[in-house]
C-alpha cells in the first residue's frame, strides 16, 4: 500500500473513497495545491496559480456529475507576497469560480514559506450521481480527450522550457457537459488526476476487477497526470448513447478496453509520496 492509501486508510468510512463525499443532497470535495509539489512558482503567475486550484478542484464536482455552488479557500502565502500579486491571485480564483457558476463564501489565511492552497467545493447532488464504484465484467473502458499533454509541458518545464497560456499544464479542461449528457448511461467513473494507470487502477482494486486492454497505450499517457480528463466505464448496449453524448458536447472520446476478471495495477511512478 502507498503512503496516500495509507493516509485514507486511516480515516475510512461510508463518506471517503471518491471523488467527493455524499451528505444528502451535497457532495463535499477537497484538494491541495502546493508551490514545489504541483508546480514552480518561476512557472505559473499568482492568477494561473490560483485559475488551476479552482479547476482541479471542480473538476472532483464535475467527476461526480454534481453542480458546484460554493467554494472555501485555505490560502497559504509568503510574507514577501507583494499586494499586485494578492491581487492577481484574487481575481484567478474570482474569475474561474464564476465560470462555473460558483461562489466563494469563505475561508482562511497563514502566512508560508511557499504558496500553498486548500479549496473545499460544496456541490449539489444531481439525480445520476456517477460513482466510482459500479464498474461491472464486461464494461467498456474509455477516456475523455487527448492524454499526455500535461505530462509532456511538466518535462518541458523541469527542463527550463516554457509553454504556452492555455497549455493543459496550466489551463485544464474539464469536461462537465459531457458528463451532464452521459452520466445516466455510465457505470462509474473519475477524473484522471493522477494518471490513466493511476486511477484505472483505483477503479478496477474498488470494484475487484482487471482489464483487458483493445490497443497498446504508450506509457507516457499512462503515467500522465494532472490531465482533468475523465475516465469512465459503461455498458456495451449504451456505447451509442455515450457517443451521441460526446458528440453532441463535442468531447473526444477513446475506447481502450474491458473490464475483465482479474487484478490491475499501476506500475508508474507515485505523485504524491
């Protein structure tokens, strides 16, 4: 077991386990955003900091096909942080948070030695909540978008490259109409977060099952992480279904395999420990 496993472990109950907890009608997420662990300071500016906090962070409401209402912000800055860049810093989380809808209503500050940001979002639950557990022998694998991006611009960036904007590094991109048209006829599903490999093979330990794969995947897409993109399972007689779905909401859409009897685990490296 991985040292992250372990932490959740310990904490185990009916509410942990997906992309967020379920308490009636609200689903409640967290997650962390920290300077030297997911990104450089000299990379991303106060605004593309806090832009990319607020996304990562929805993007666990949009797994879960529930709507995002409100956001708390655990902010922790460096005393030398000048007020031009508290502000930009600011006006990211603002803008972003508005482009889904979603307000902030609180939250605290500390004075760091680096920049480091907790963001809890509270969402409301919407009828097909999409689960992780629910992956079923036989269901279709697939994921969302183009894979790989994200870890491609990261070796750009430890390399003393730059990249651009928008590129998915910095700017991901979530996939909430999609989900929304879909989710009724989905299994399960999450964001890829930590990798396809990653968080395939969290899917497949929660459901005790393997997968057969239908093509080779190249490890540079496995190992990929920070990509937003979703990963999701469903029936075979609602492959037409999720494809007008994606269609429709113009979402790129990648098979990749089965659901079988077995195990699956990842063999890339550990983001977080």
């Amino acid at each position: 077991m991985d040292k992250e496993s372990f932490i959740i472990s310990q904490f185990q109950n009916s509410f942990t386990g997906d992309d967020g907890a379920v308490m009636g009608k609200w689903i409640y997420s967290k997650d962390l955003f920290c300077e030297d662990t997911h990104f450089k300071r000299g990379w991303l500016n106060p605004y593309q900091i806090a832009q990319k906090a607020m996304l990562a962070n929805i993007s666990d409401a949009v797994a879960m096909n529930a709507k995002p209402k409100y956001a708390l912000l655990g902010i922790g800055i460096p005393k030398d942080f000048s007020l031009e860049n508290i502000t930009l810093l600011s006006k990211g989380f603002i803008e972003t948070a508005l482009m889904y809808n979603v307000k902030i209503i609180g939250g605290d500050t500390v004075s760091c030695e680096k920049i480091n940001i907790s963001i809890t979002i509270i969402s409301k639950k919407r009828r097909h909540t999409l689960y992780r557990l629910g992956l079923k022998k036989g269901n279709i694998l697939a994921y969302t978008g183009v894979l790989g991006e994200s870890g491609h611009q990261l070796d750009i960036l430890l390399n003393g490259g730059s990249i651009a904007p928008h590129a998915r590094f910095i700017k991901p991109v979530l996939r909430a109409d999609f989900i929304k048209a879909a989710a009724k006829y989905l299994s399960c599903g999450l964001d890829i977060s930590d990798g396809l490999s990653k968080d395939l093979s969290r899917l497949c330990i929660l459901n005790n099952l393997g997968v057969k794969f239908s093509k080779k995947i190249d490890k540079n897409i496995l190992c990929s992480g920070e990509e937003y993109e979703m990963l999701i399972a469903f029936a075979p007689k609602n492959m037409e279904k999720v494809f007008k779905a994606a269609q429709k909401t113009k979402t790129p859409l990648t098979l990749f395999g089965r659901a079988c009897e077995g195990k699956y685990l990842s063999e890339c490296k550990e983001h977080h420990f």
